[in-house]
C-alpha cells in the first residue's frame, strides 16, 4: 500500500487526467465512444462526465 500522501498525489493526477480527456473529448462521457466495453459505475444526472473517465480509468487499471 502507498502512503497516504502517495494516493492522494495519484488520485489527484487520475482526476486530471479525466478532465483533460473529458475536454478533448468535449465534455462526452466515455460510454459515447466506439467500442467502449460499458462504463464501471452506476450513471445518473448527478454523475459529470470527468467522473465516468476516473471510473473507467480506474477500472483499466485494475484489470491489468
């Protein structure tokens, strides 16, 4: 397990990371993309679109 400054260091990053690929994909959620495999998490209005990128990445990560 990483210490705590290490996951909240990388959690920020992941969060970056789903807000620069939310931009680039302008503002579209991933489950709009081709072949995407179905997003990880429950969607709802409440959800923004950067959050289903984070899920999504997380859920590639932990696949491998």
């Amino acid at each position: 397990m990483l210490p705590e400054r290490n996951e909240n260091t990388l959690e920020r990053a992941l969060e970056k990371a789903a807000k620069i690929i939310c931009t680039l994909q302008f503002g579209r959620c991933p489950v709009r993309e081709e072949n995407f495999p179905g997003c990880p998490s429950a969607c709802h209005e409440d959800v923004l679109p950067w959050q289903c990128w984070v899920a999504y990445l997380r859920a590639t990560v932990a696949a491998t």
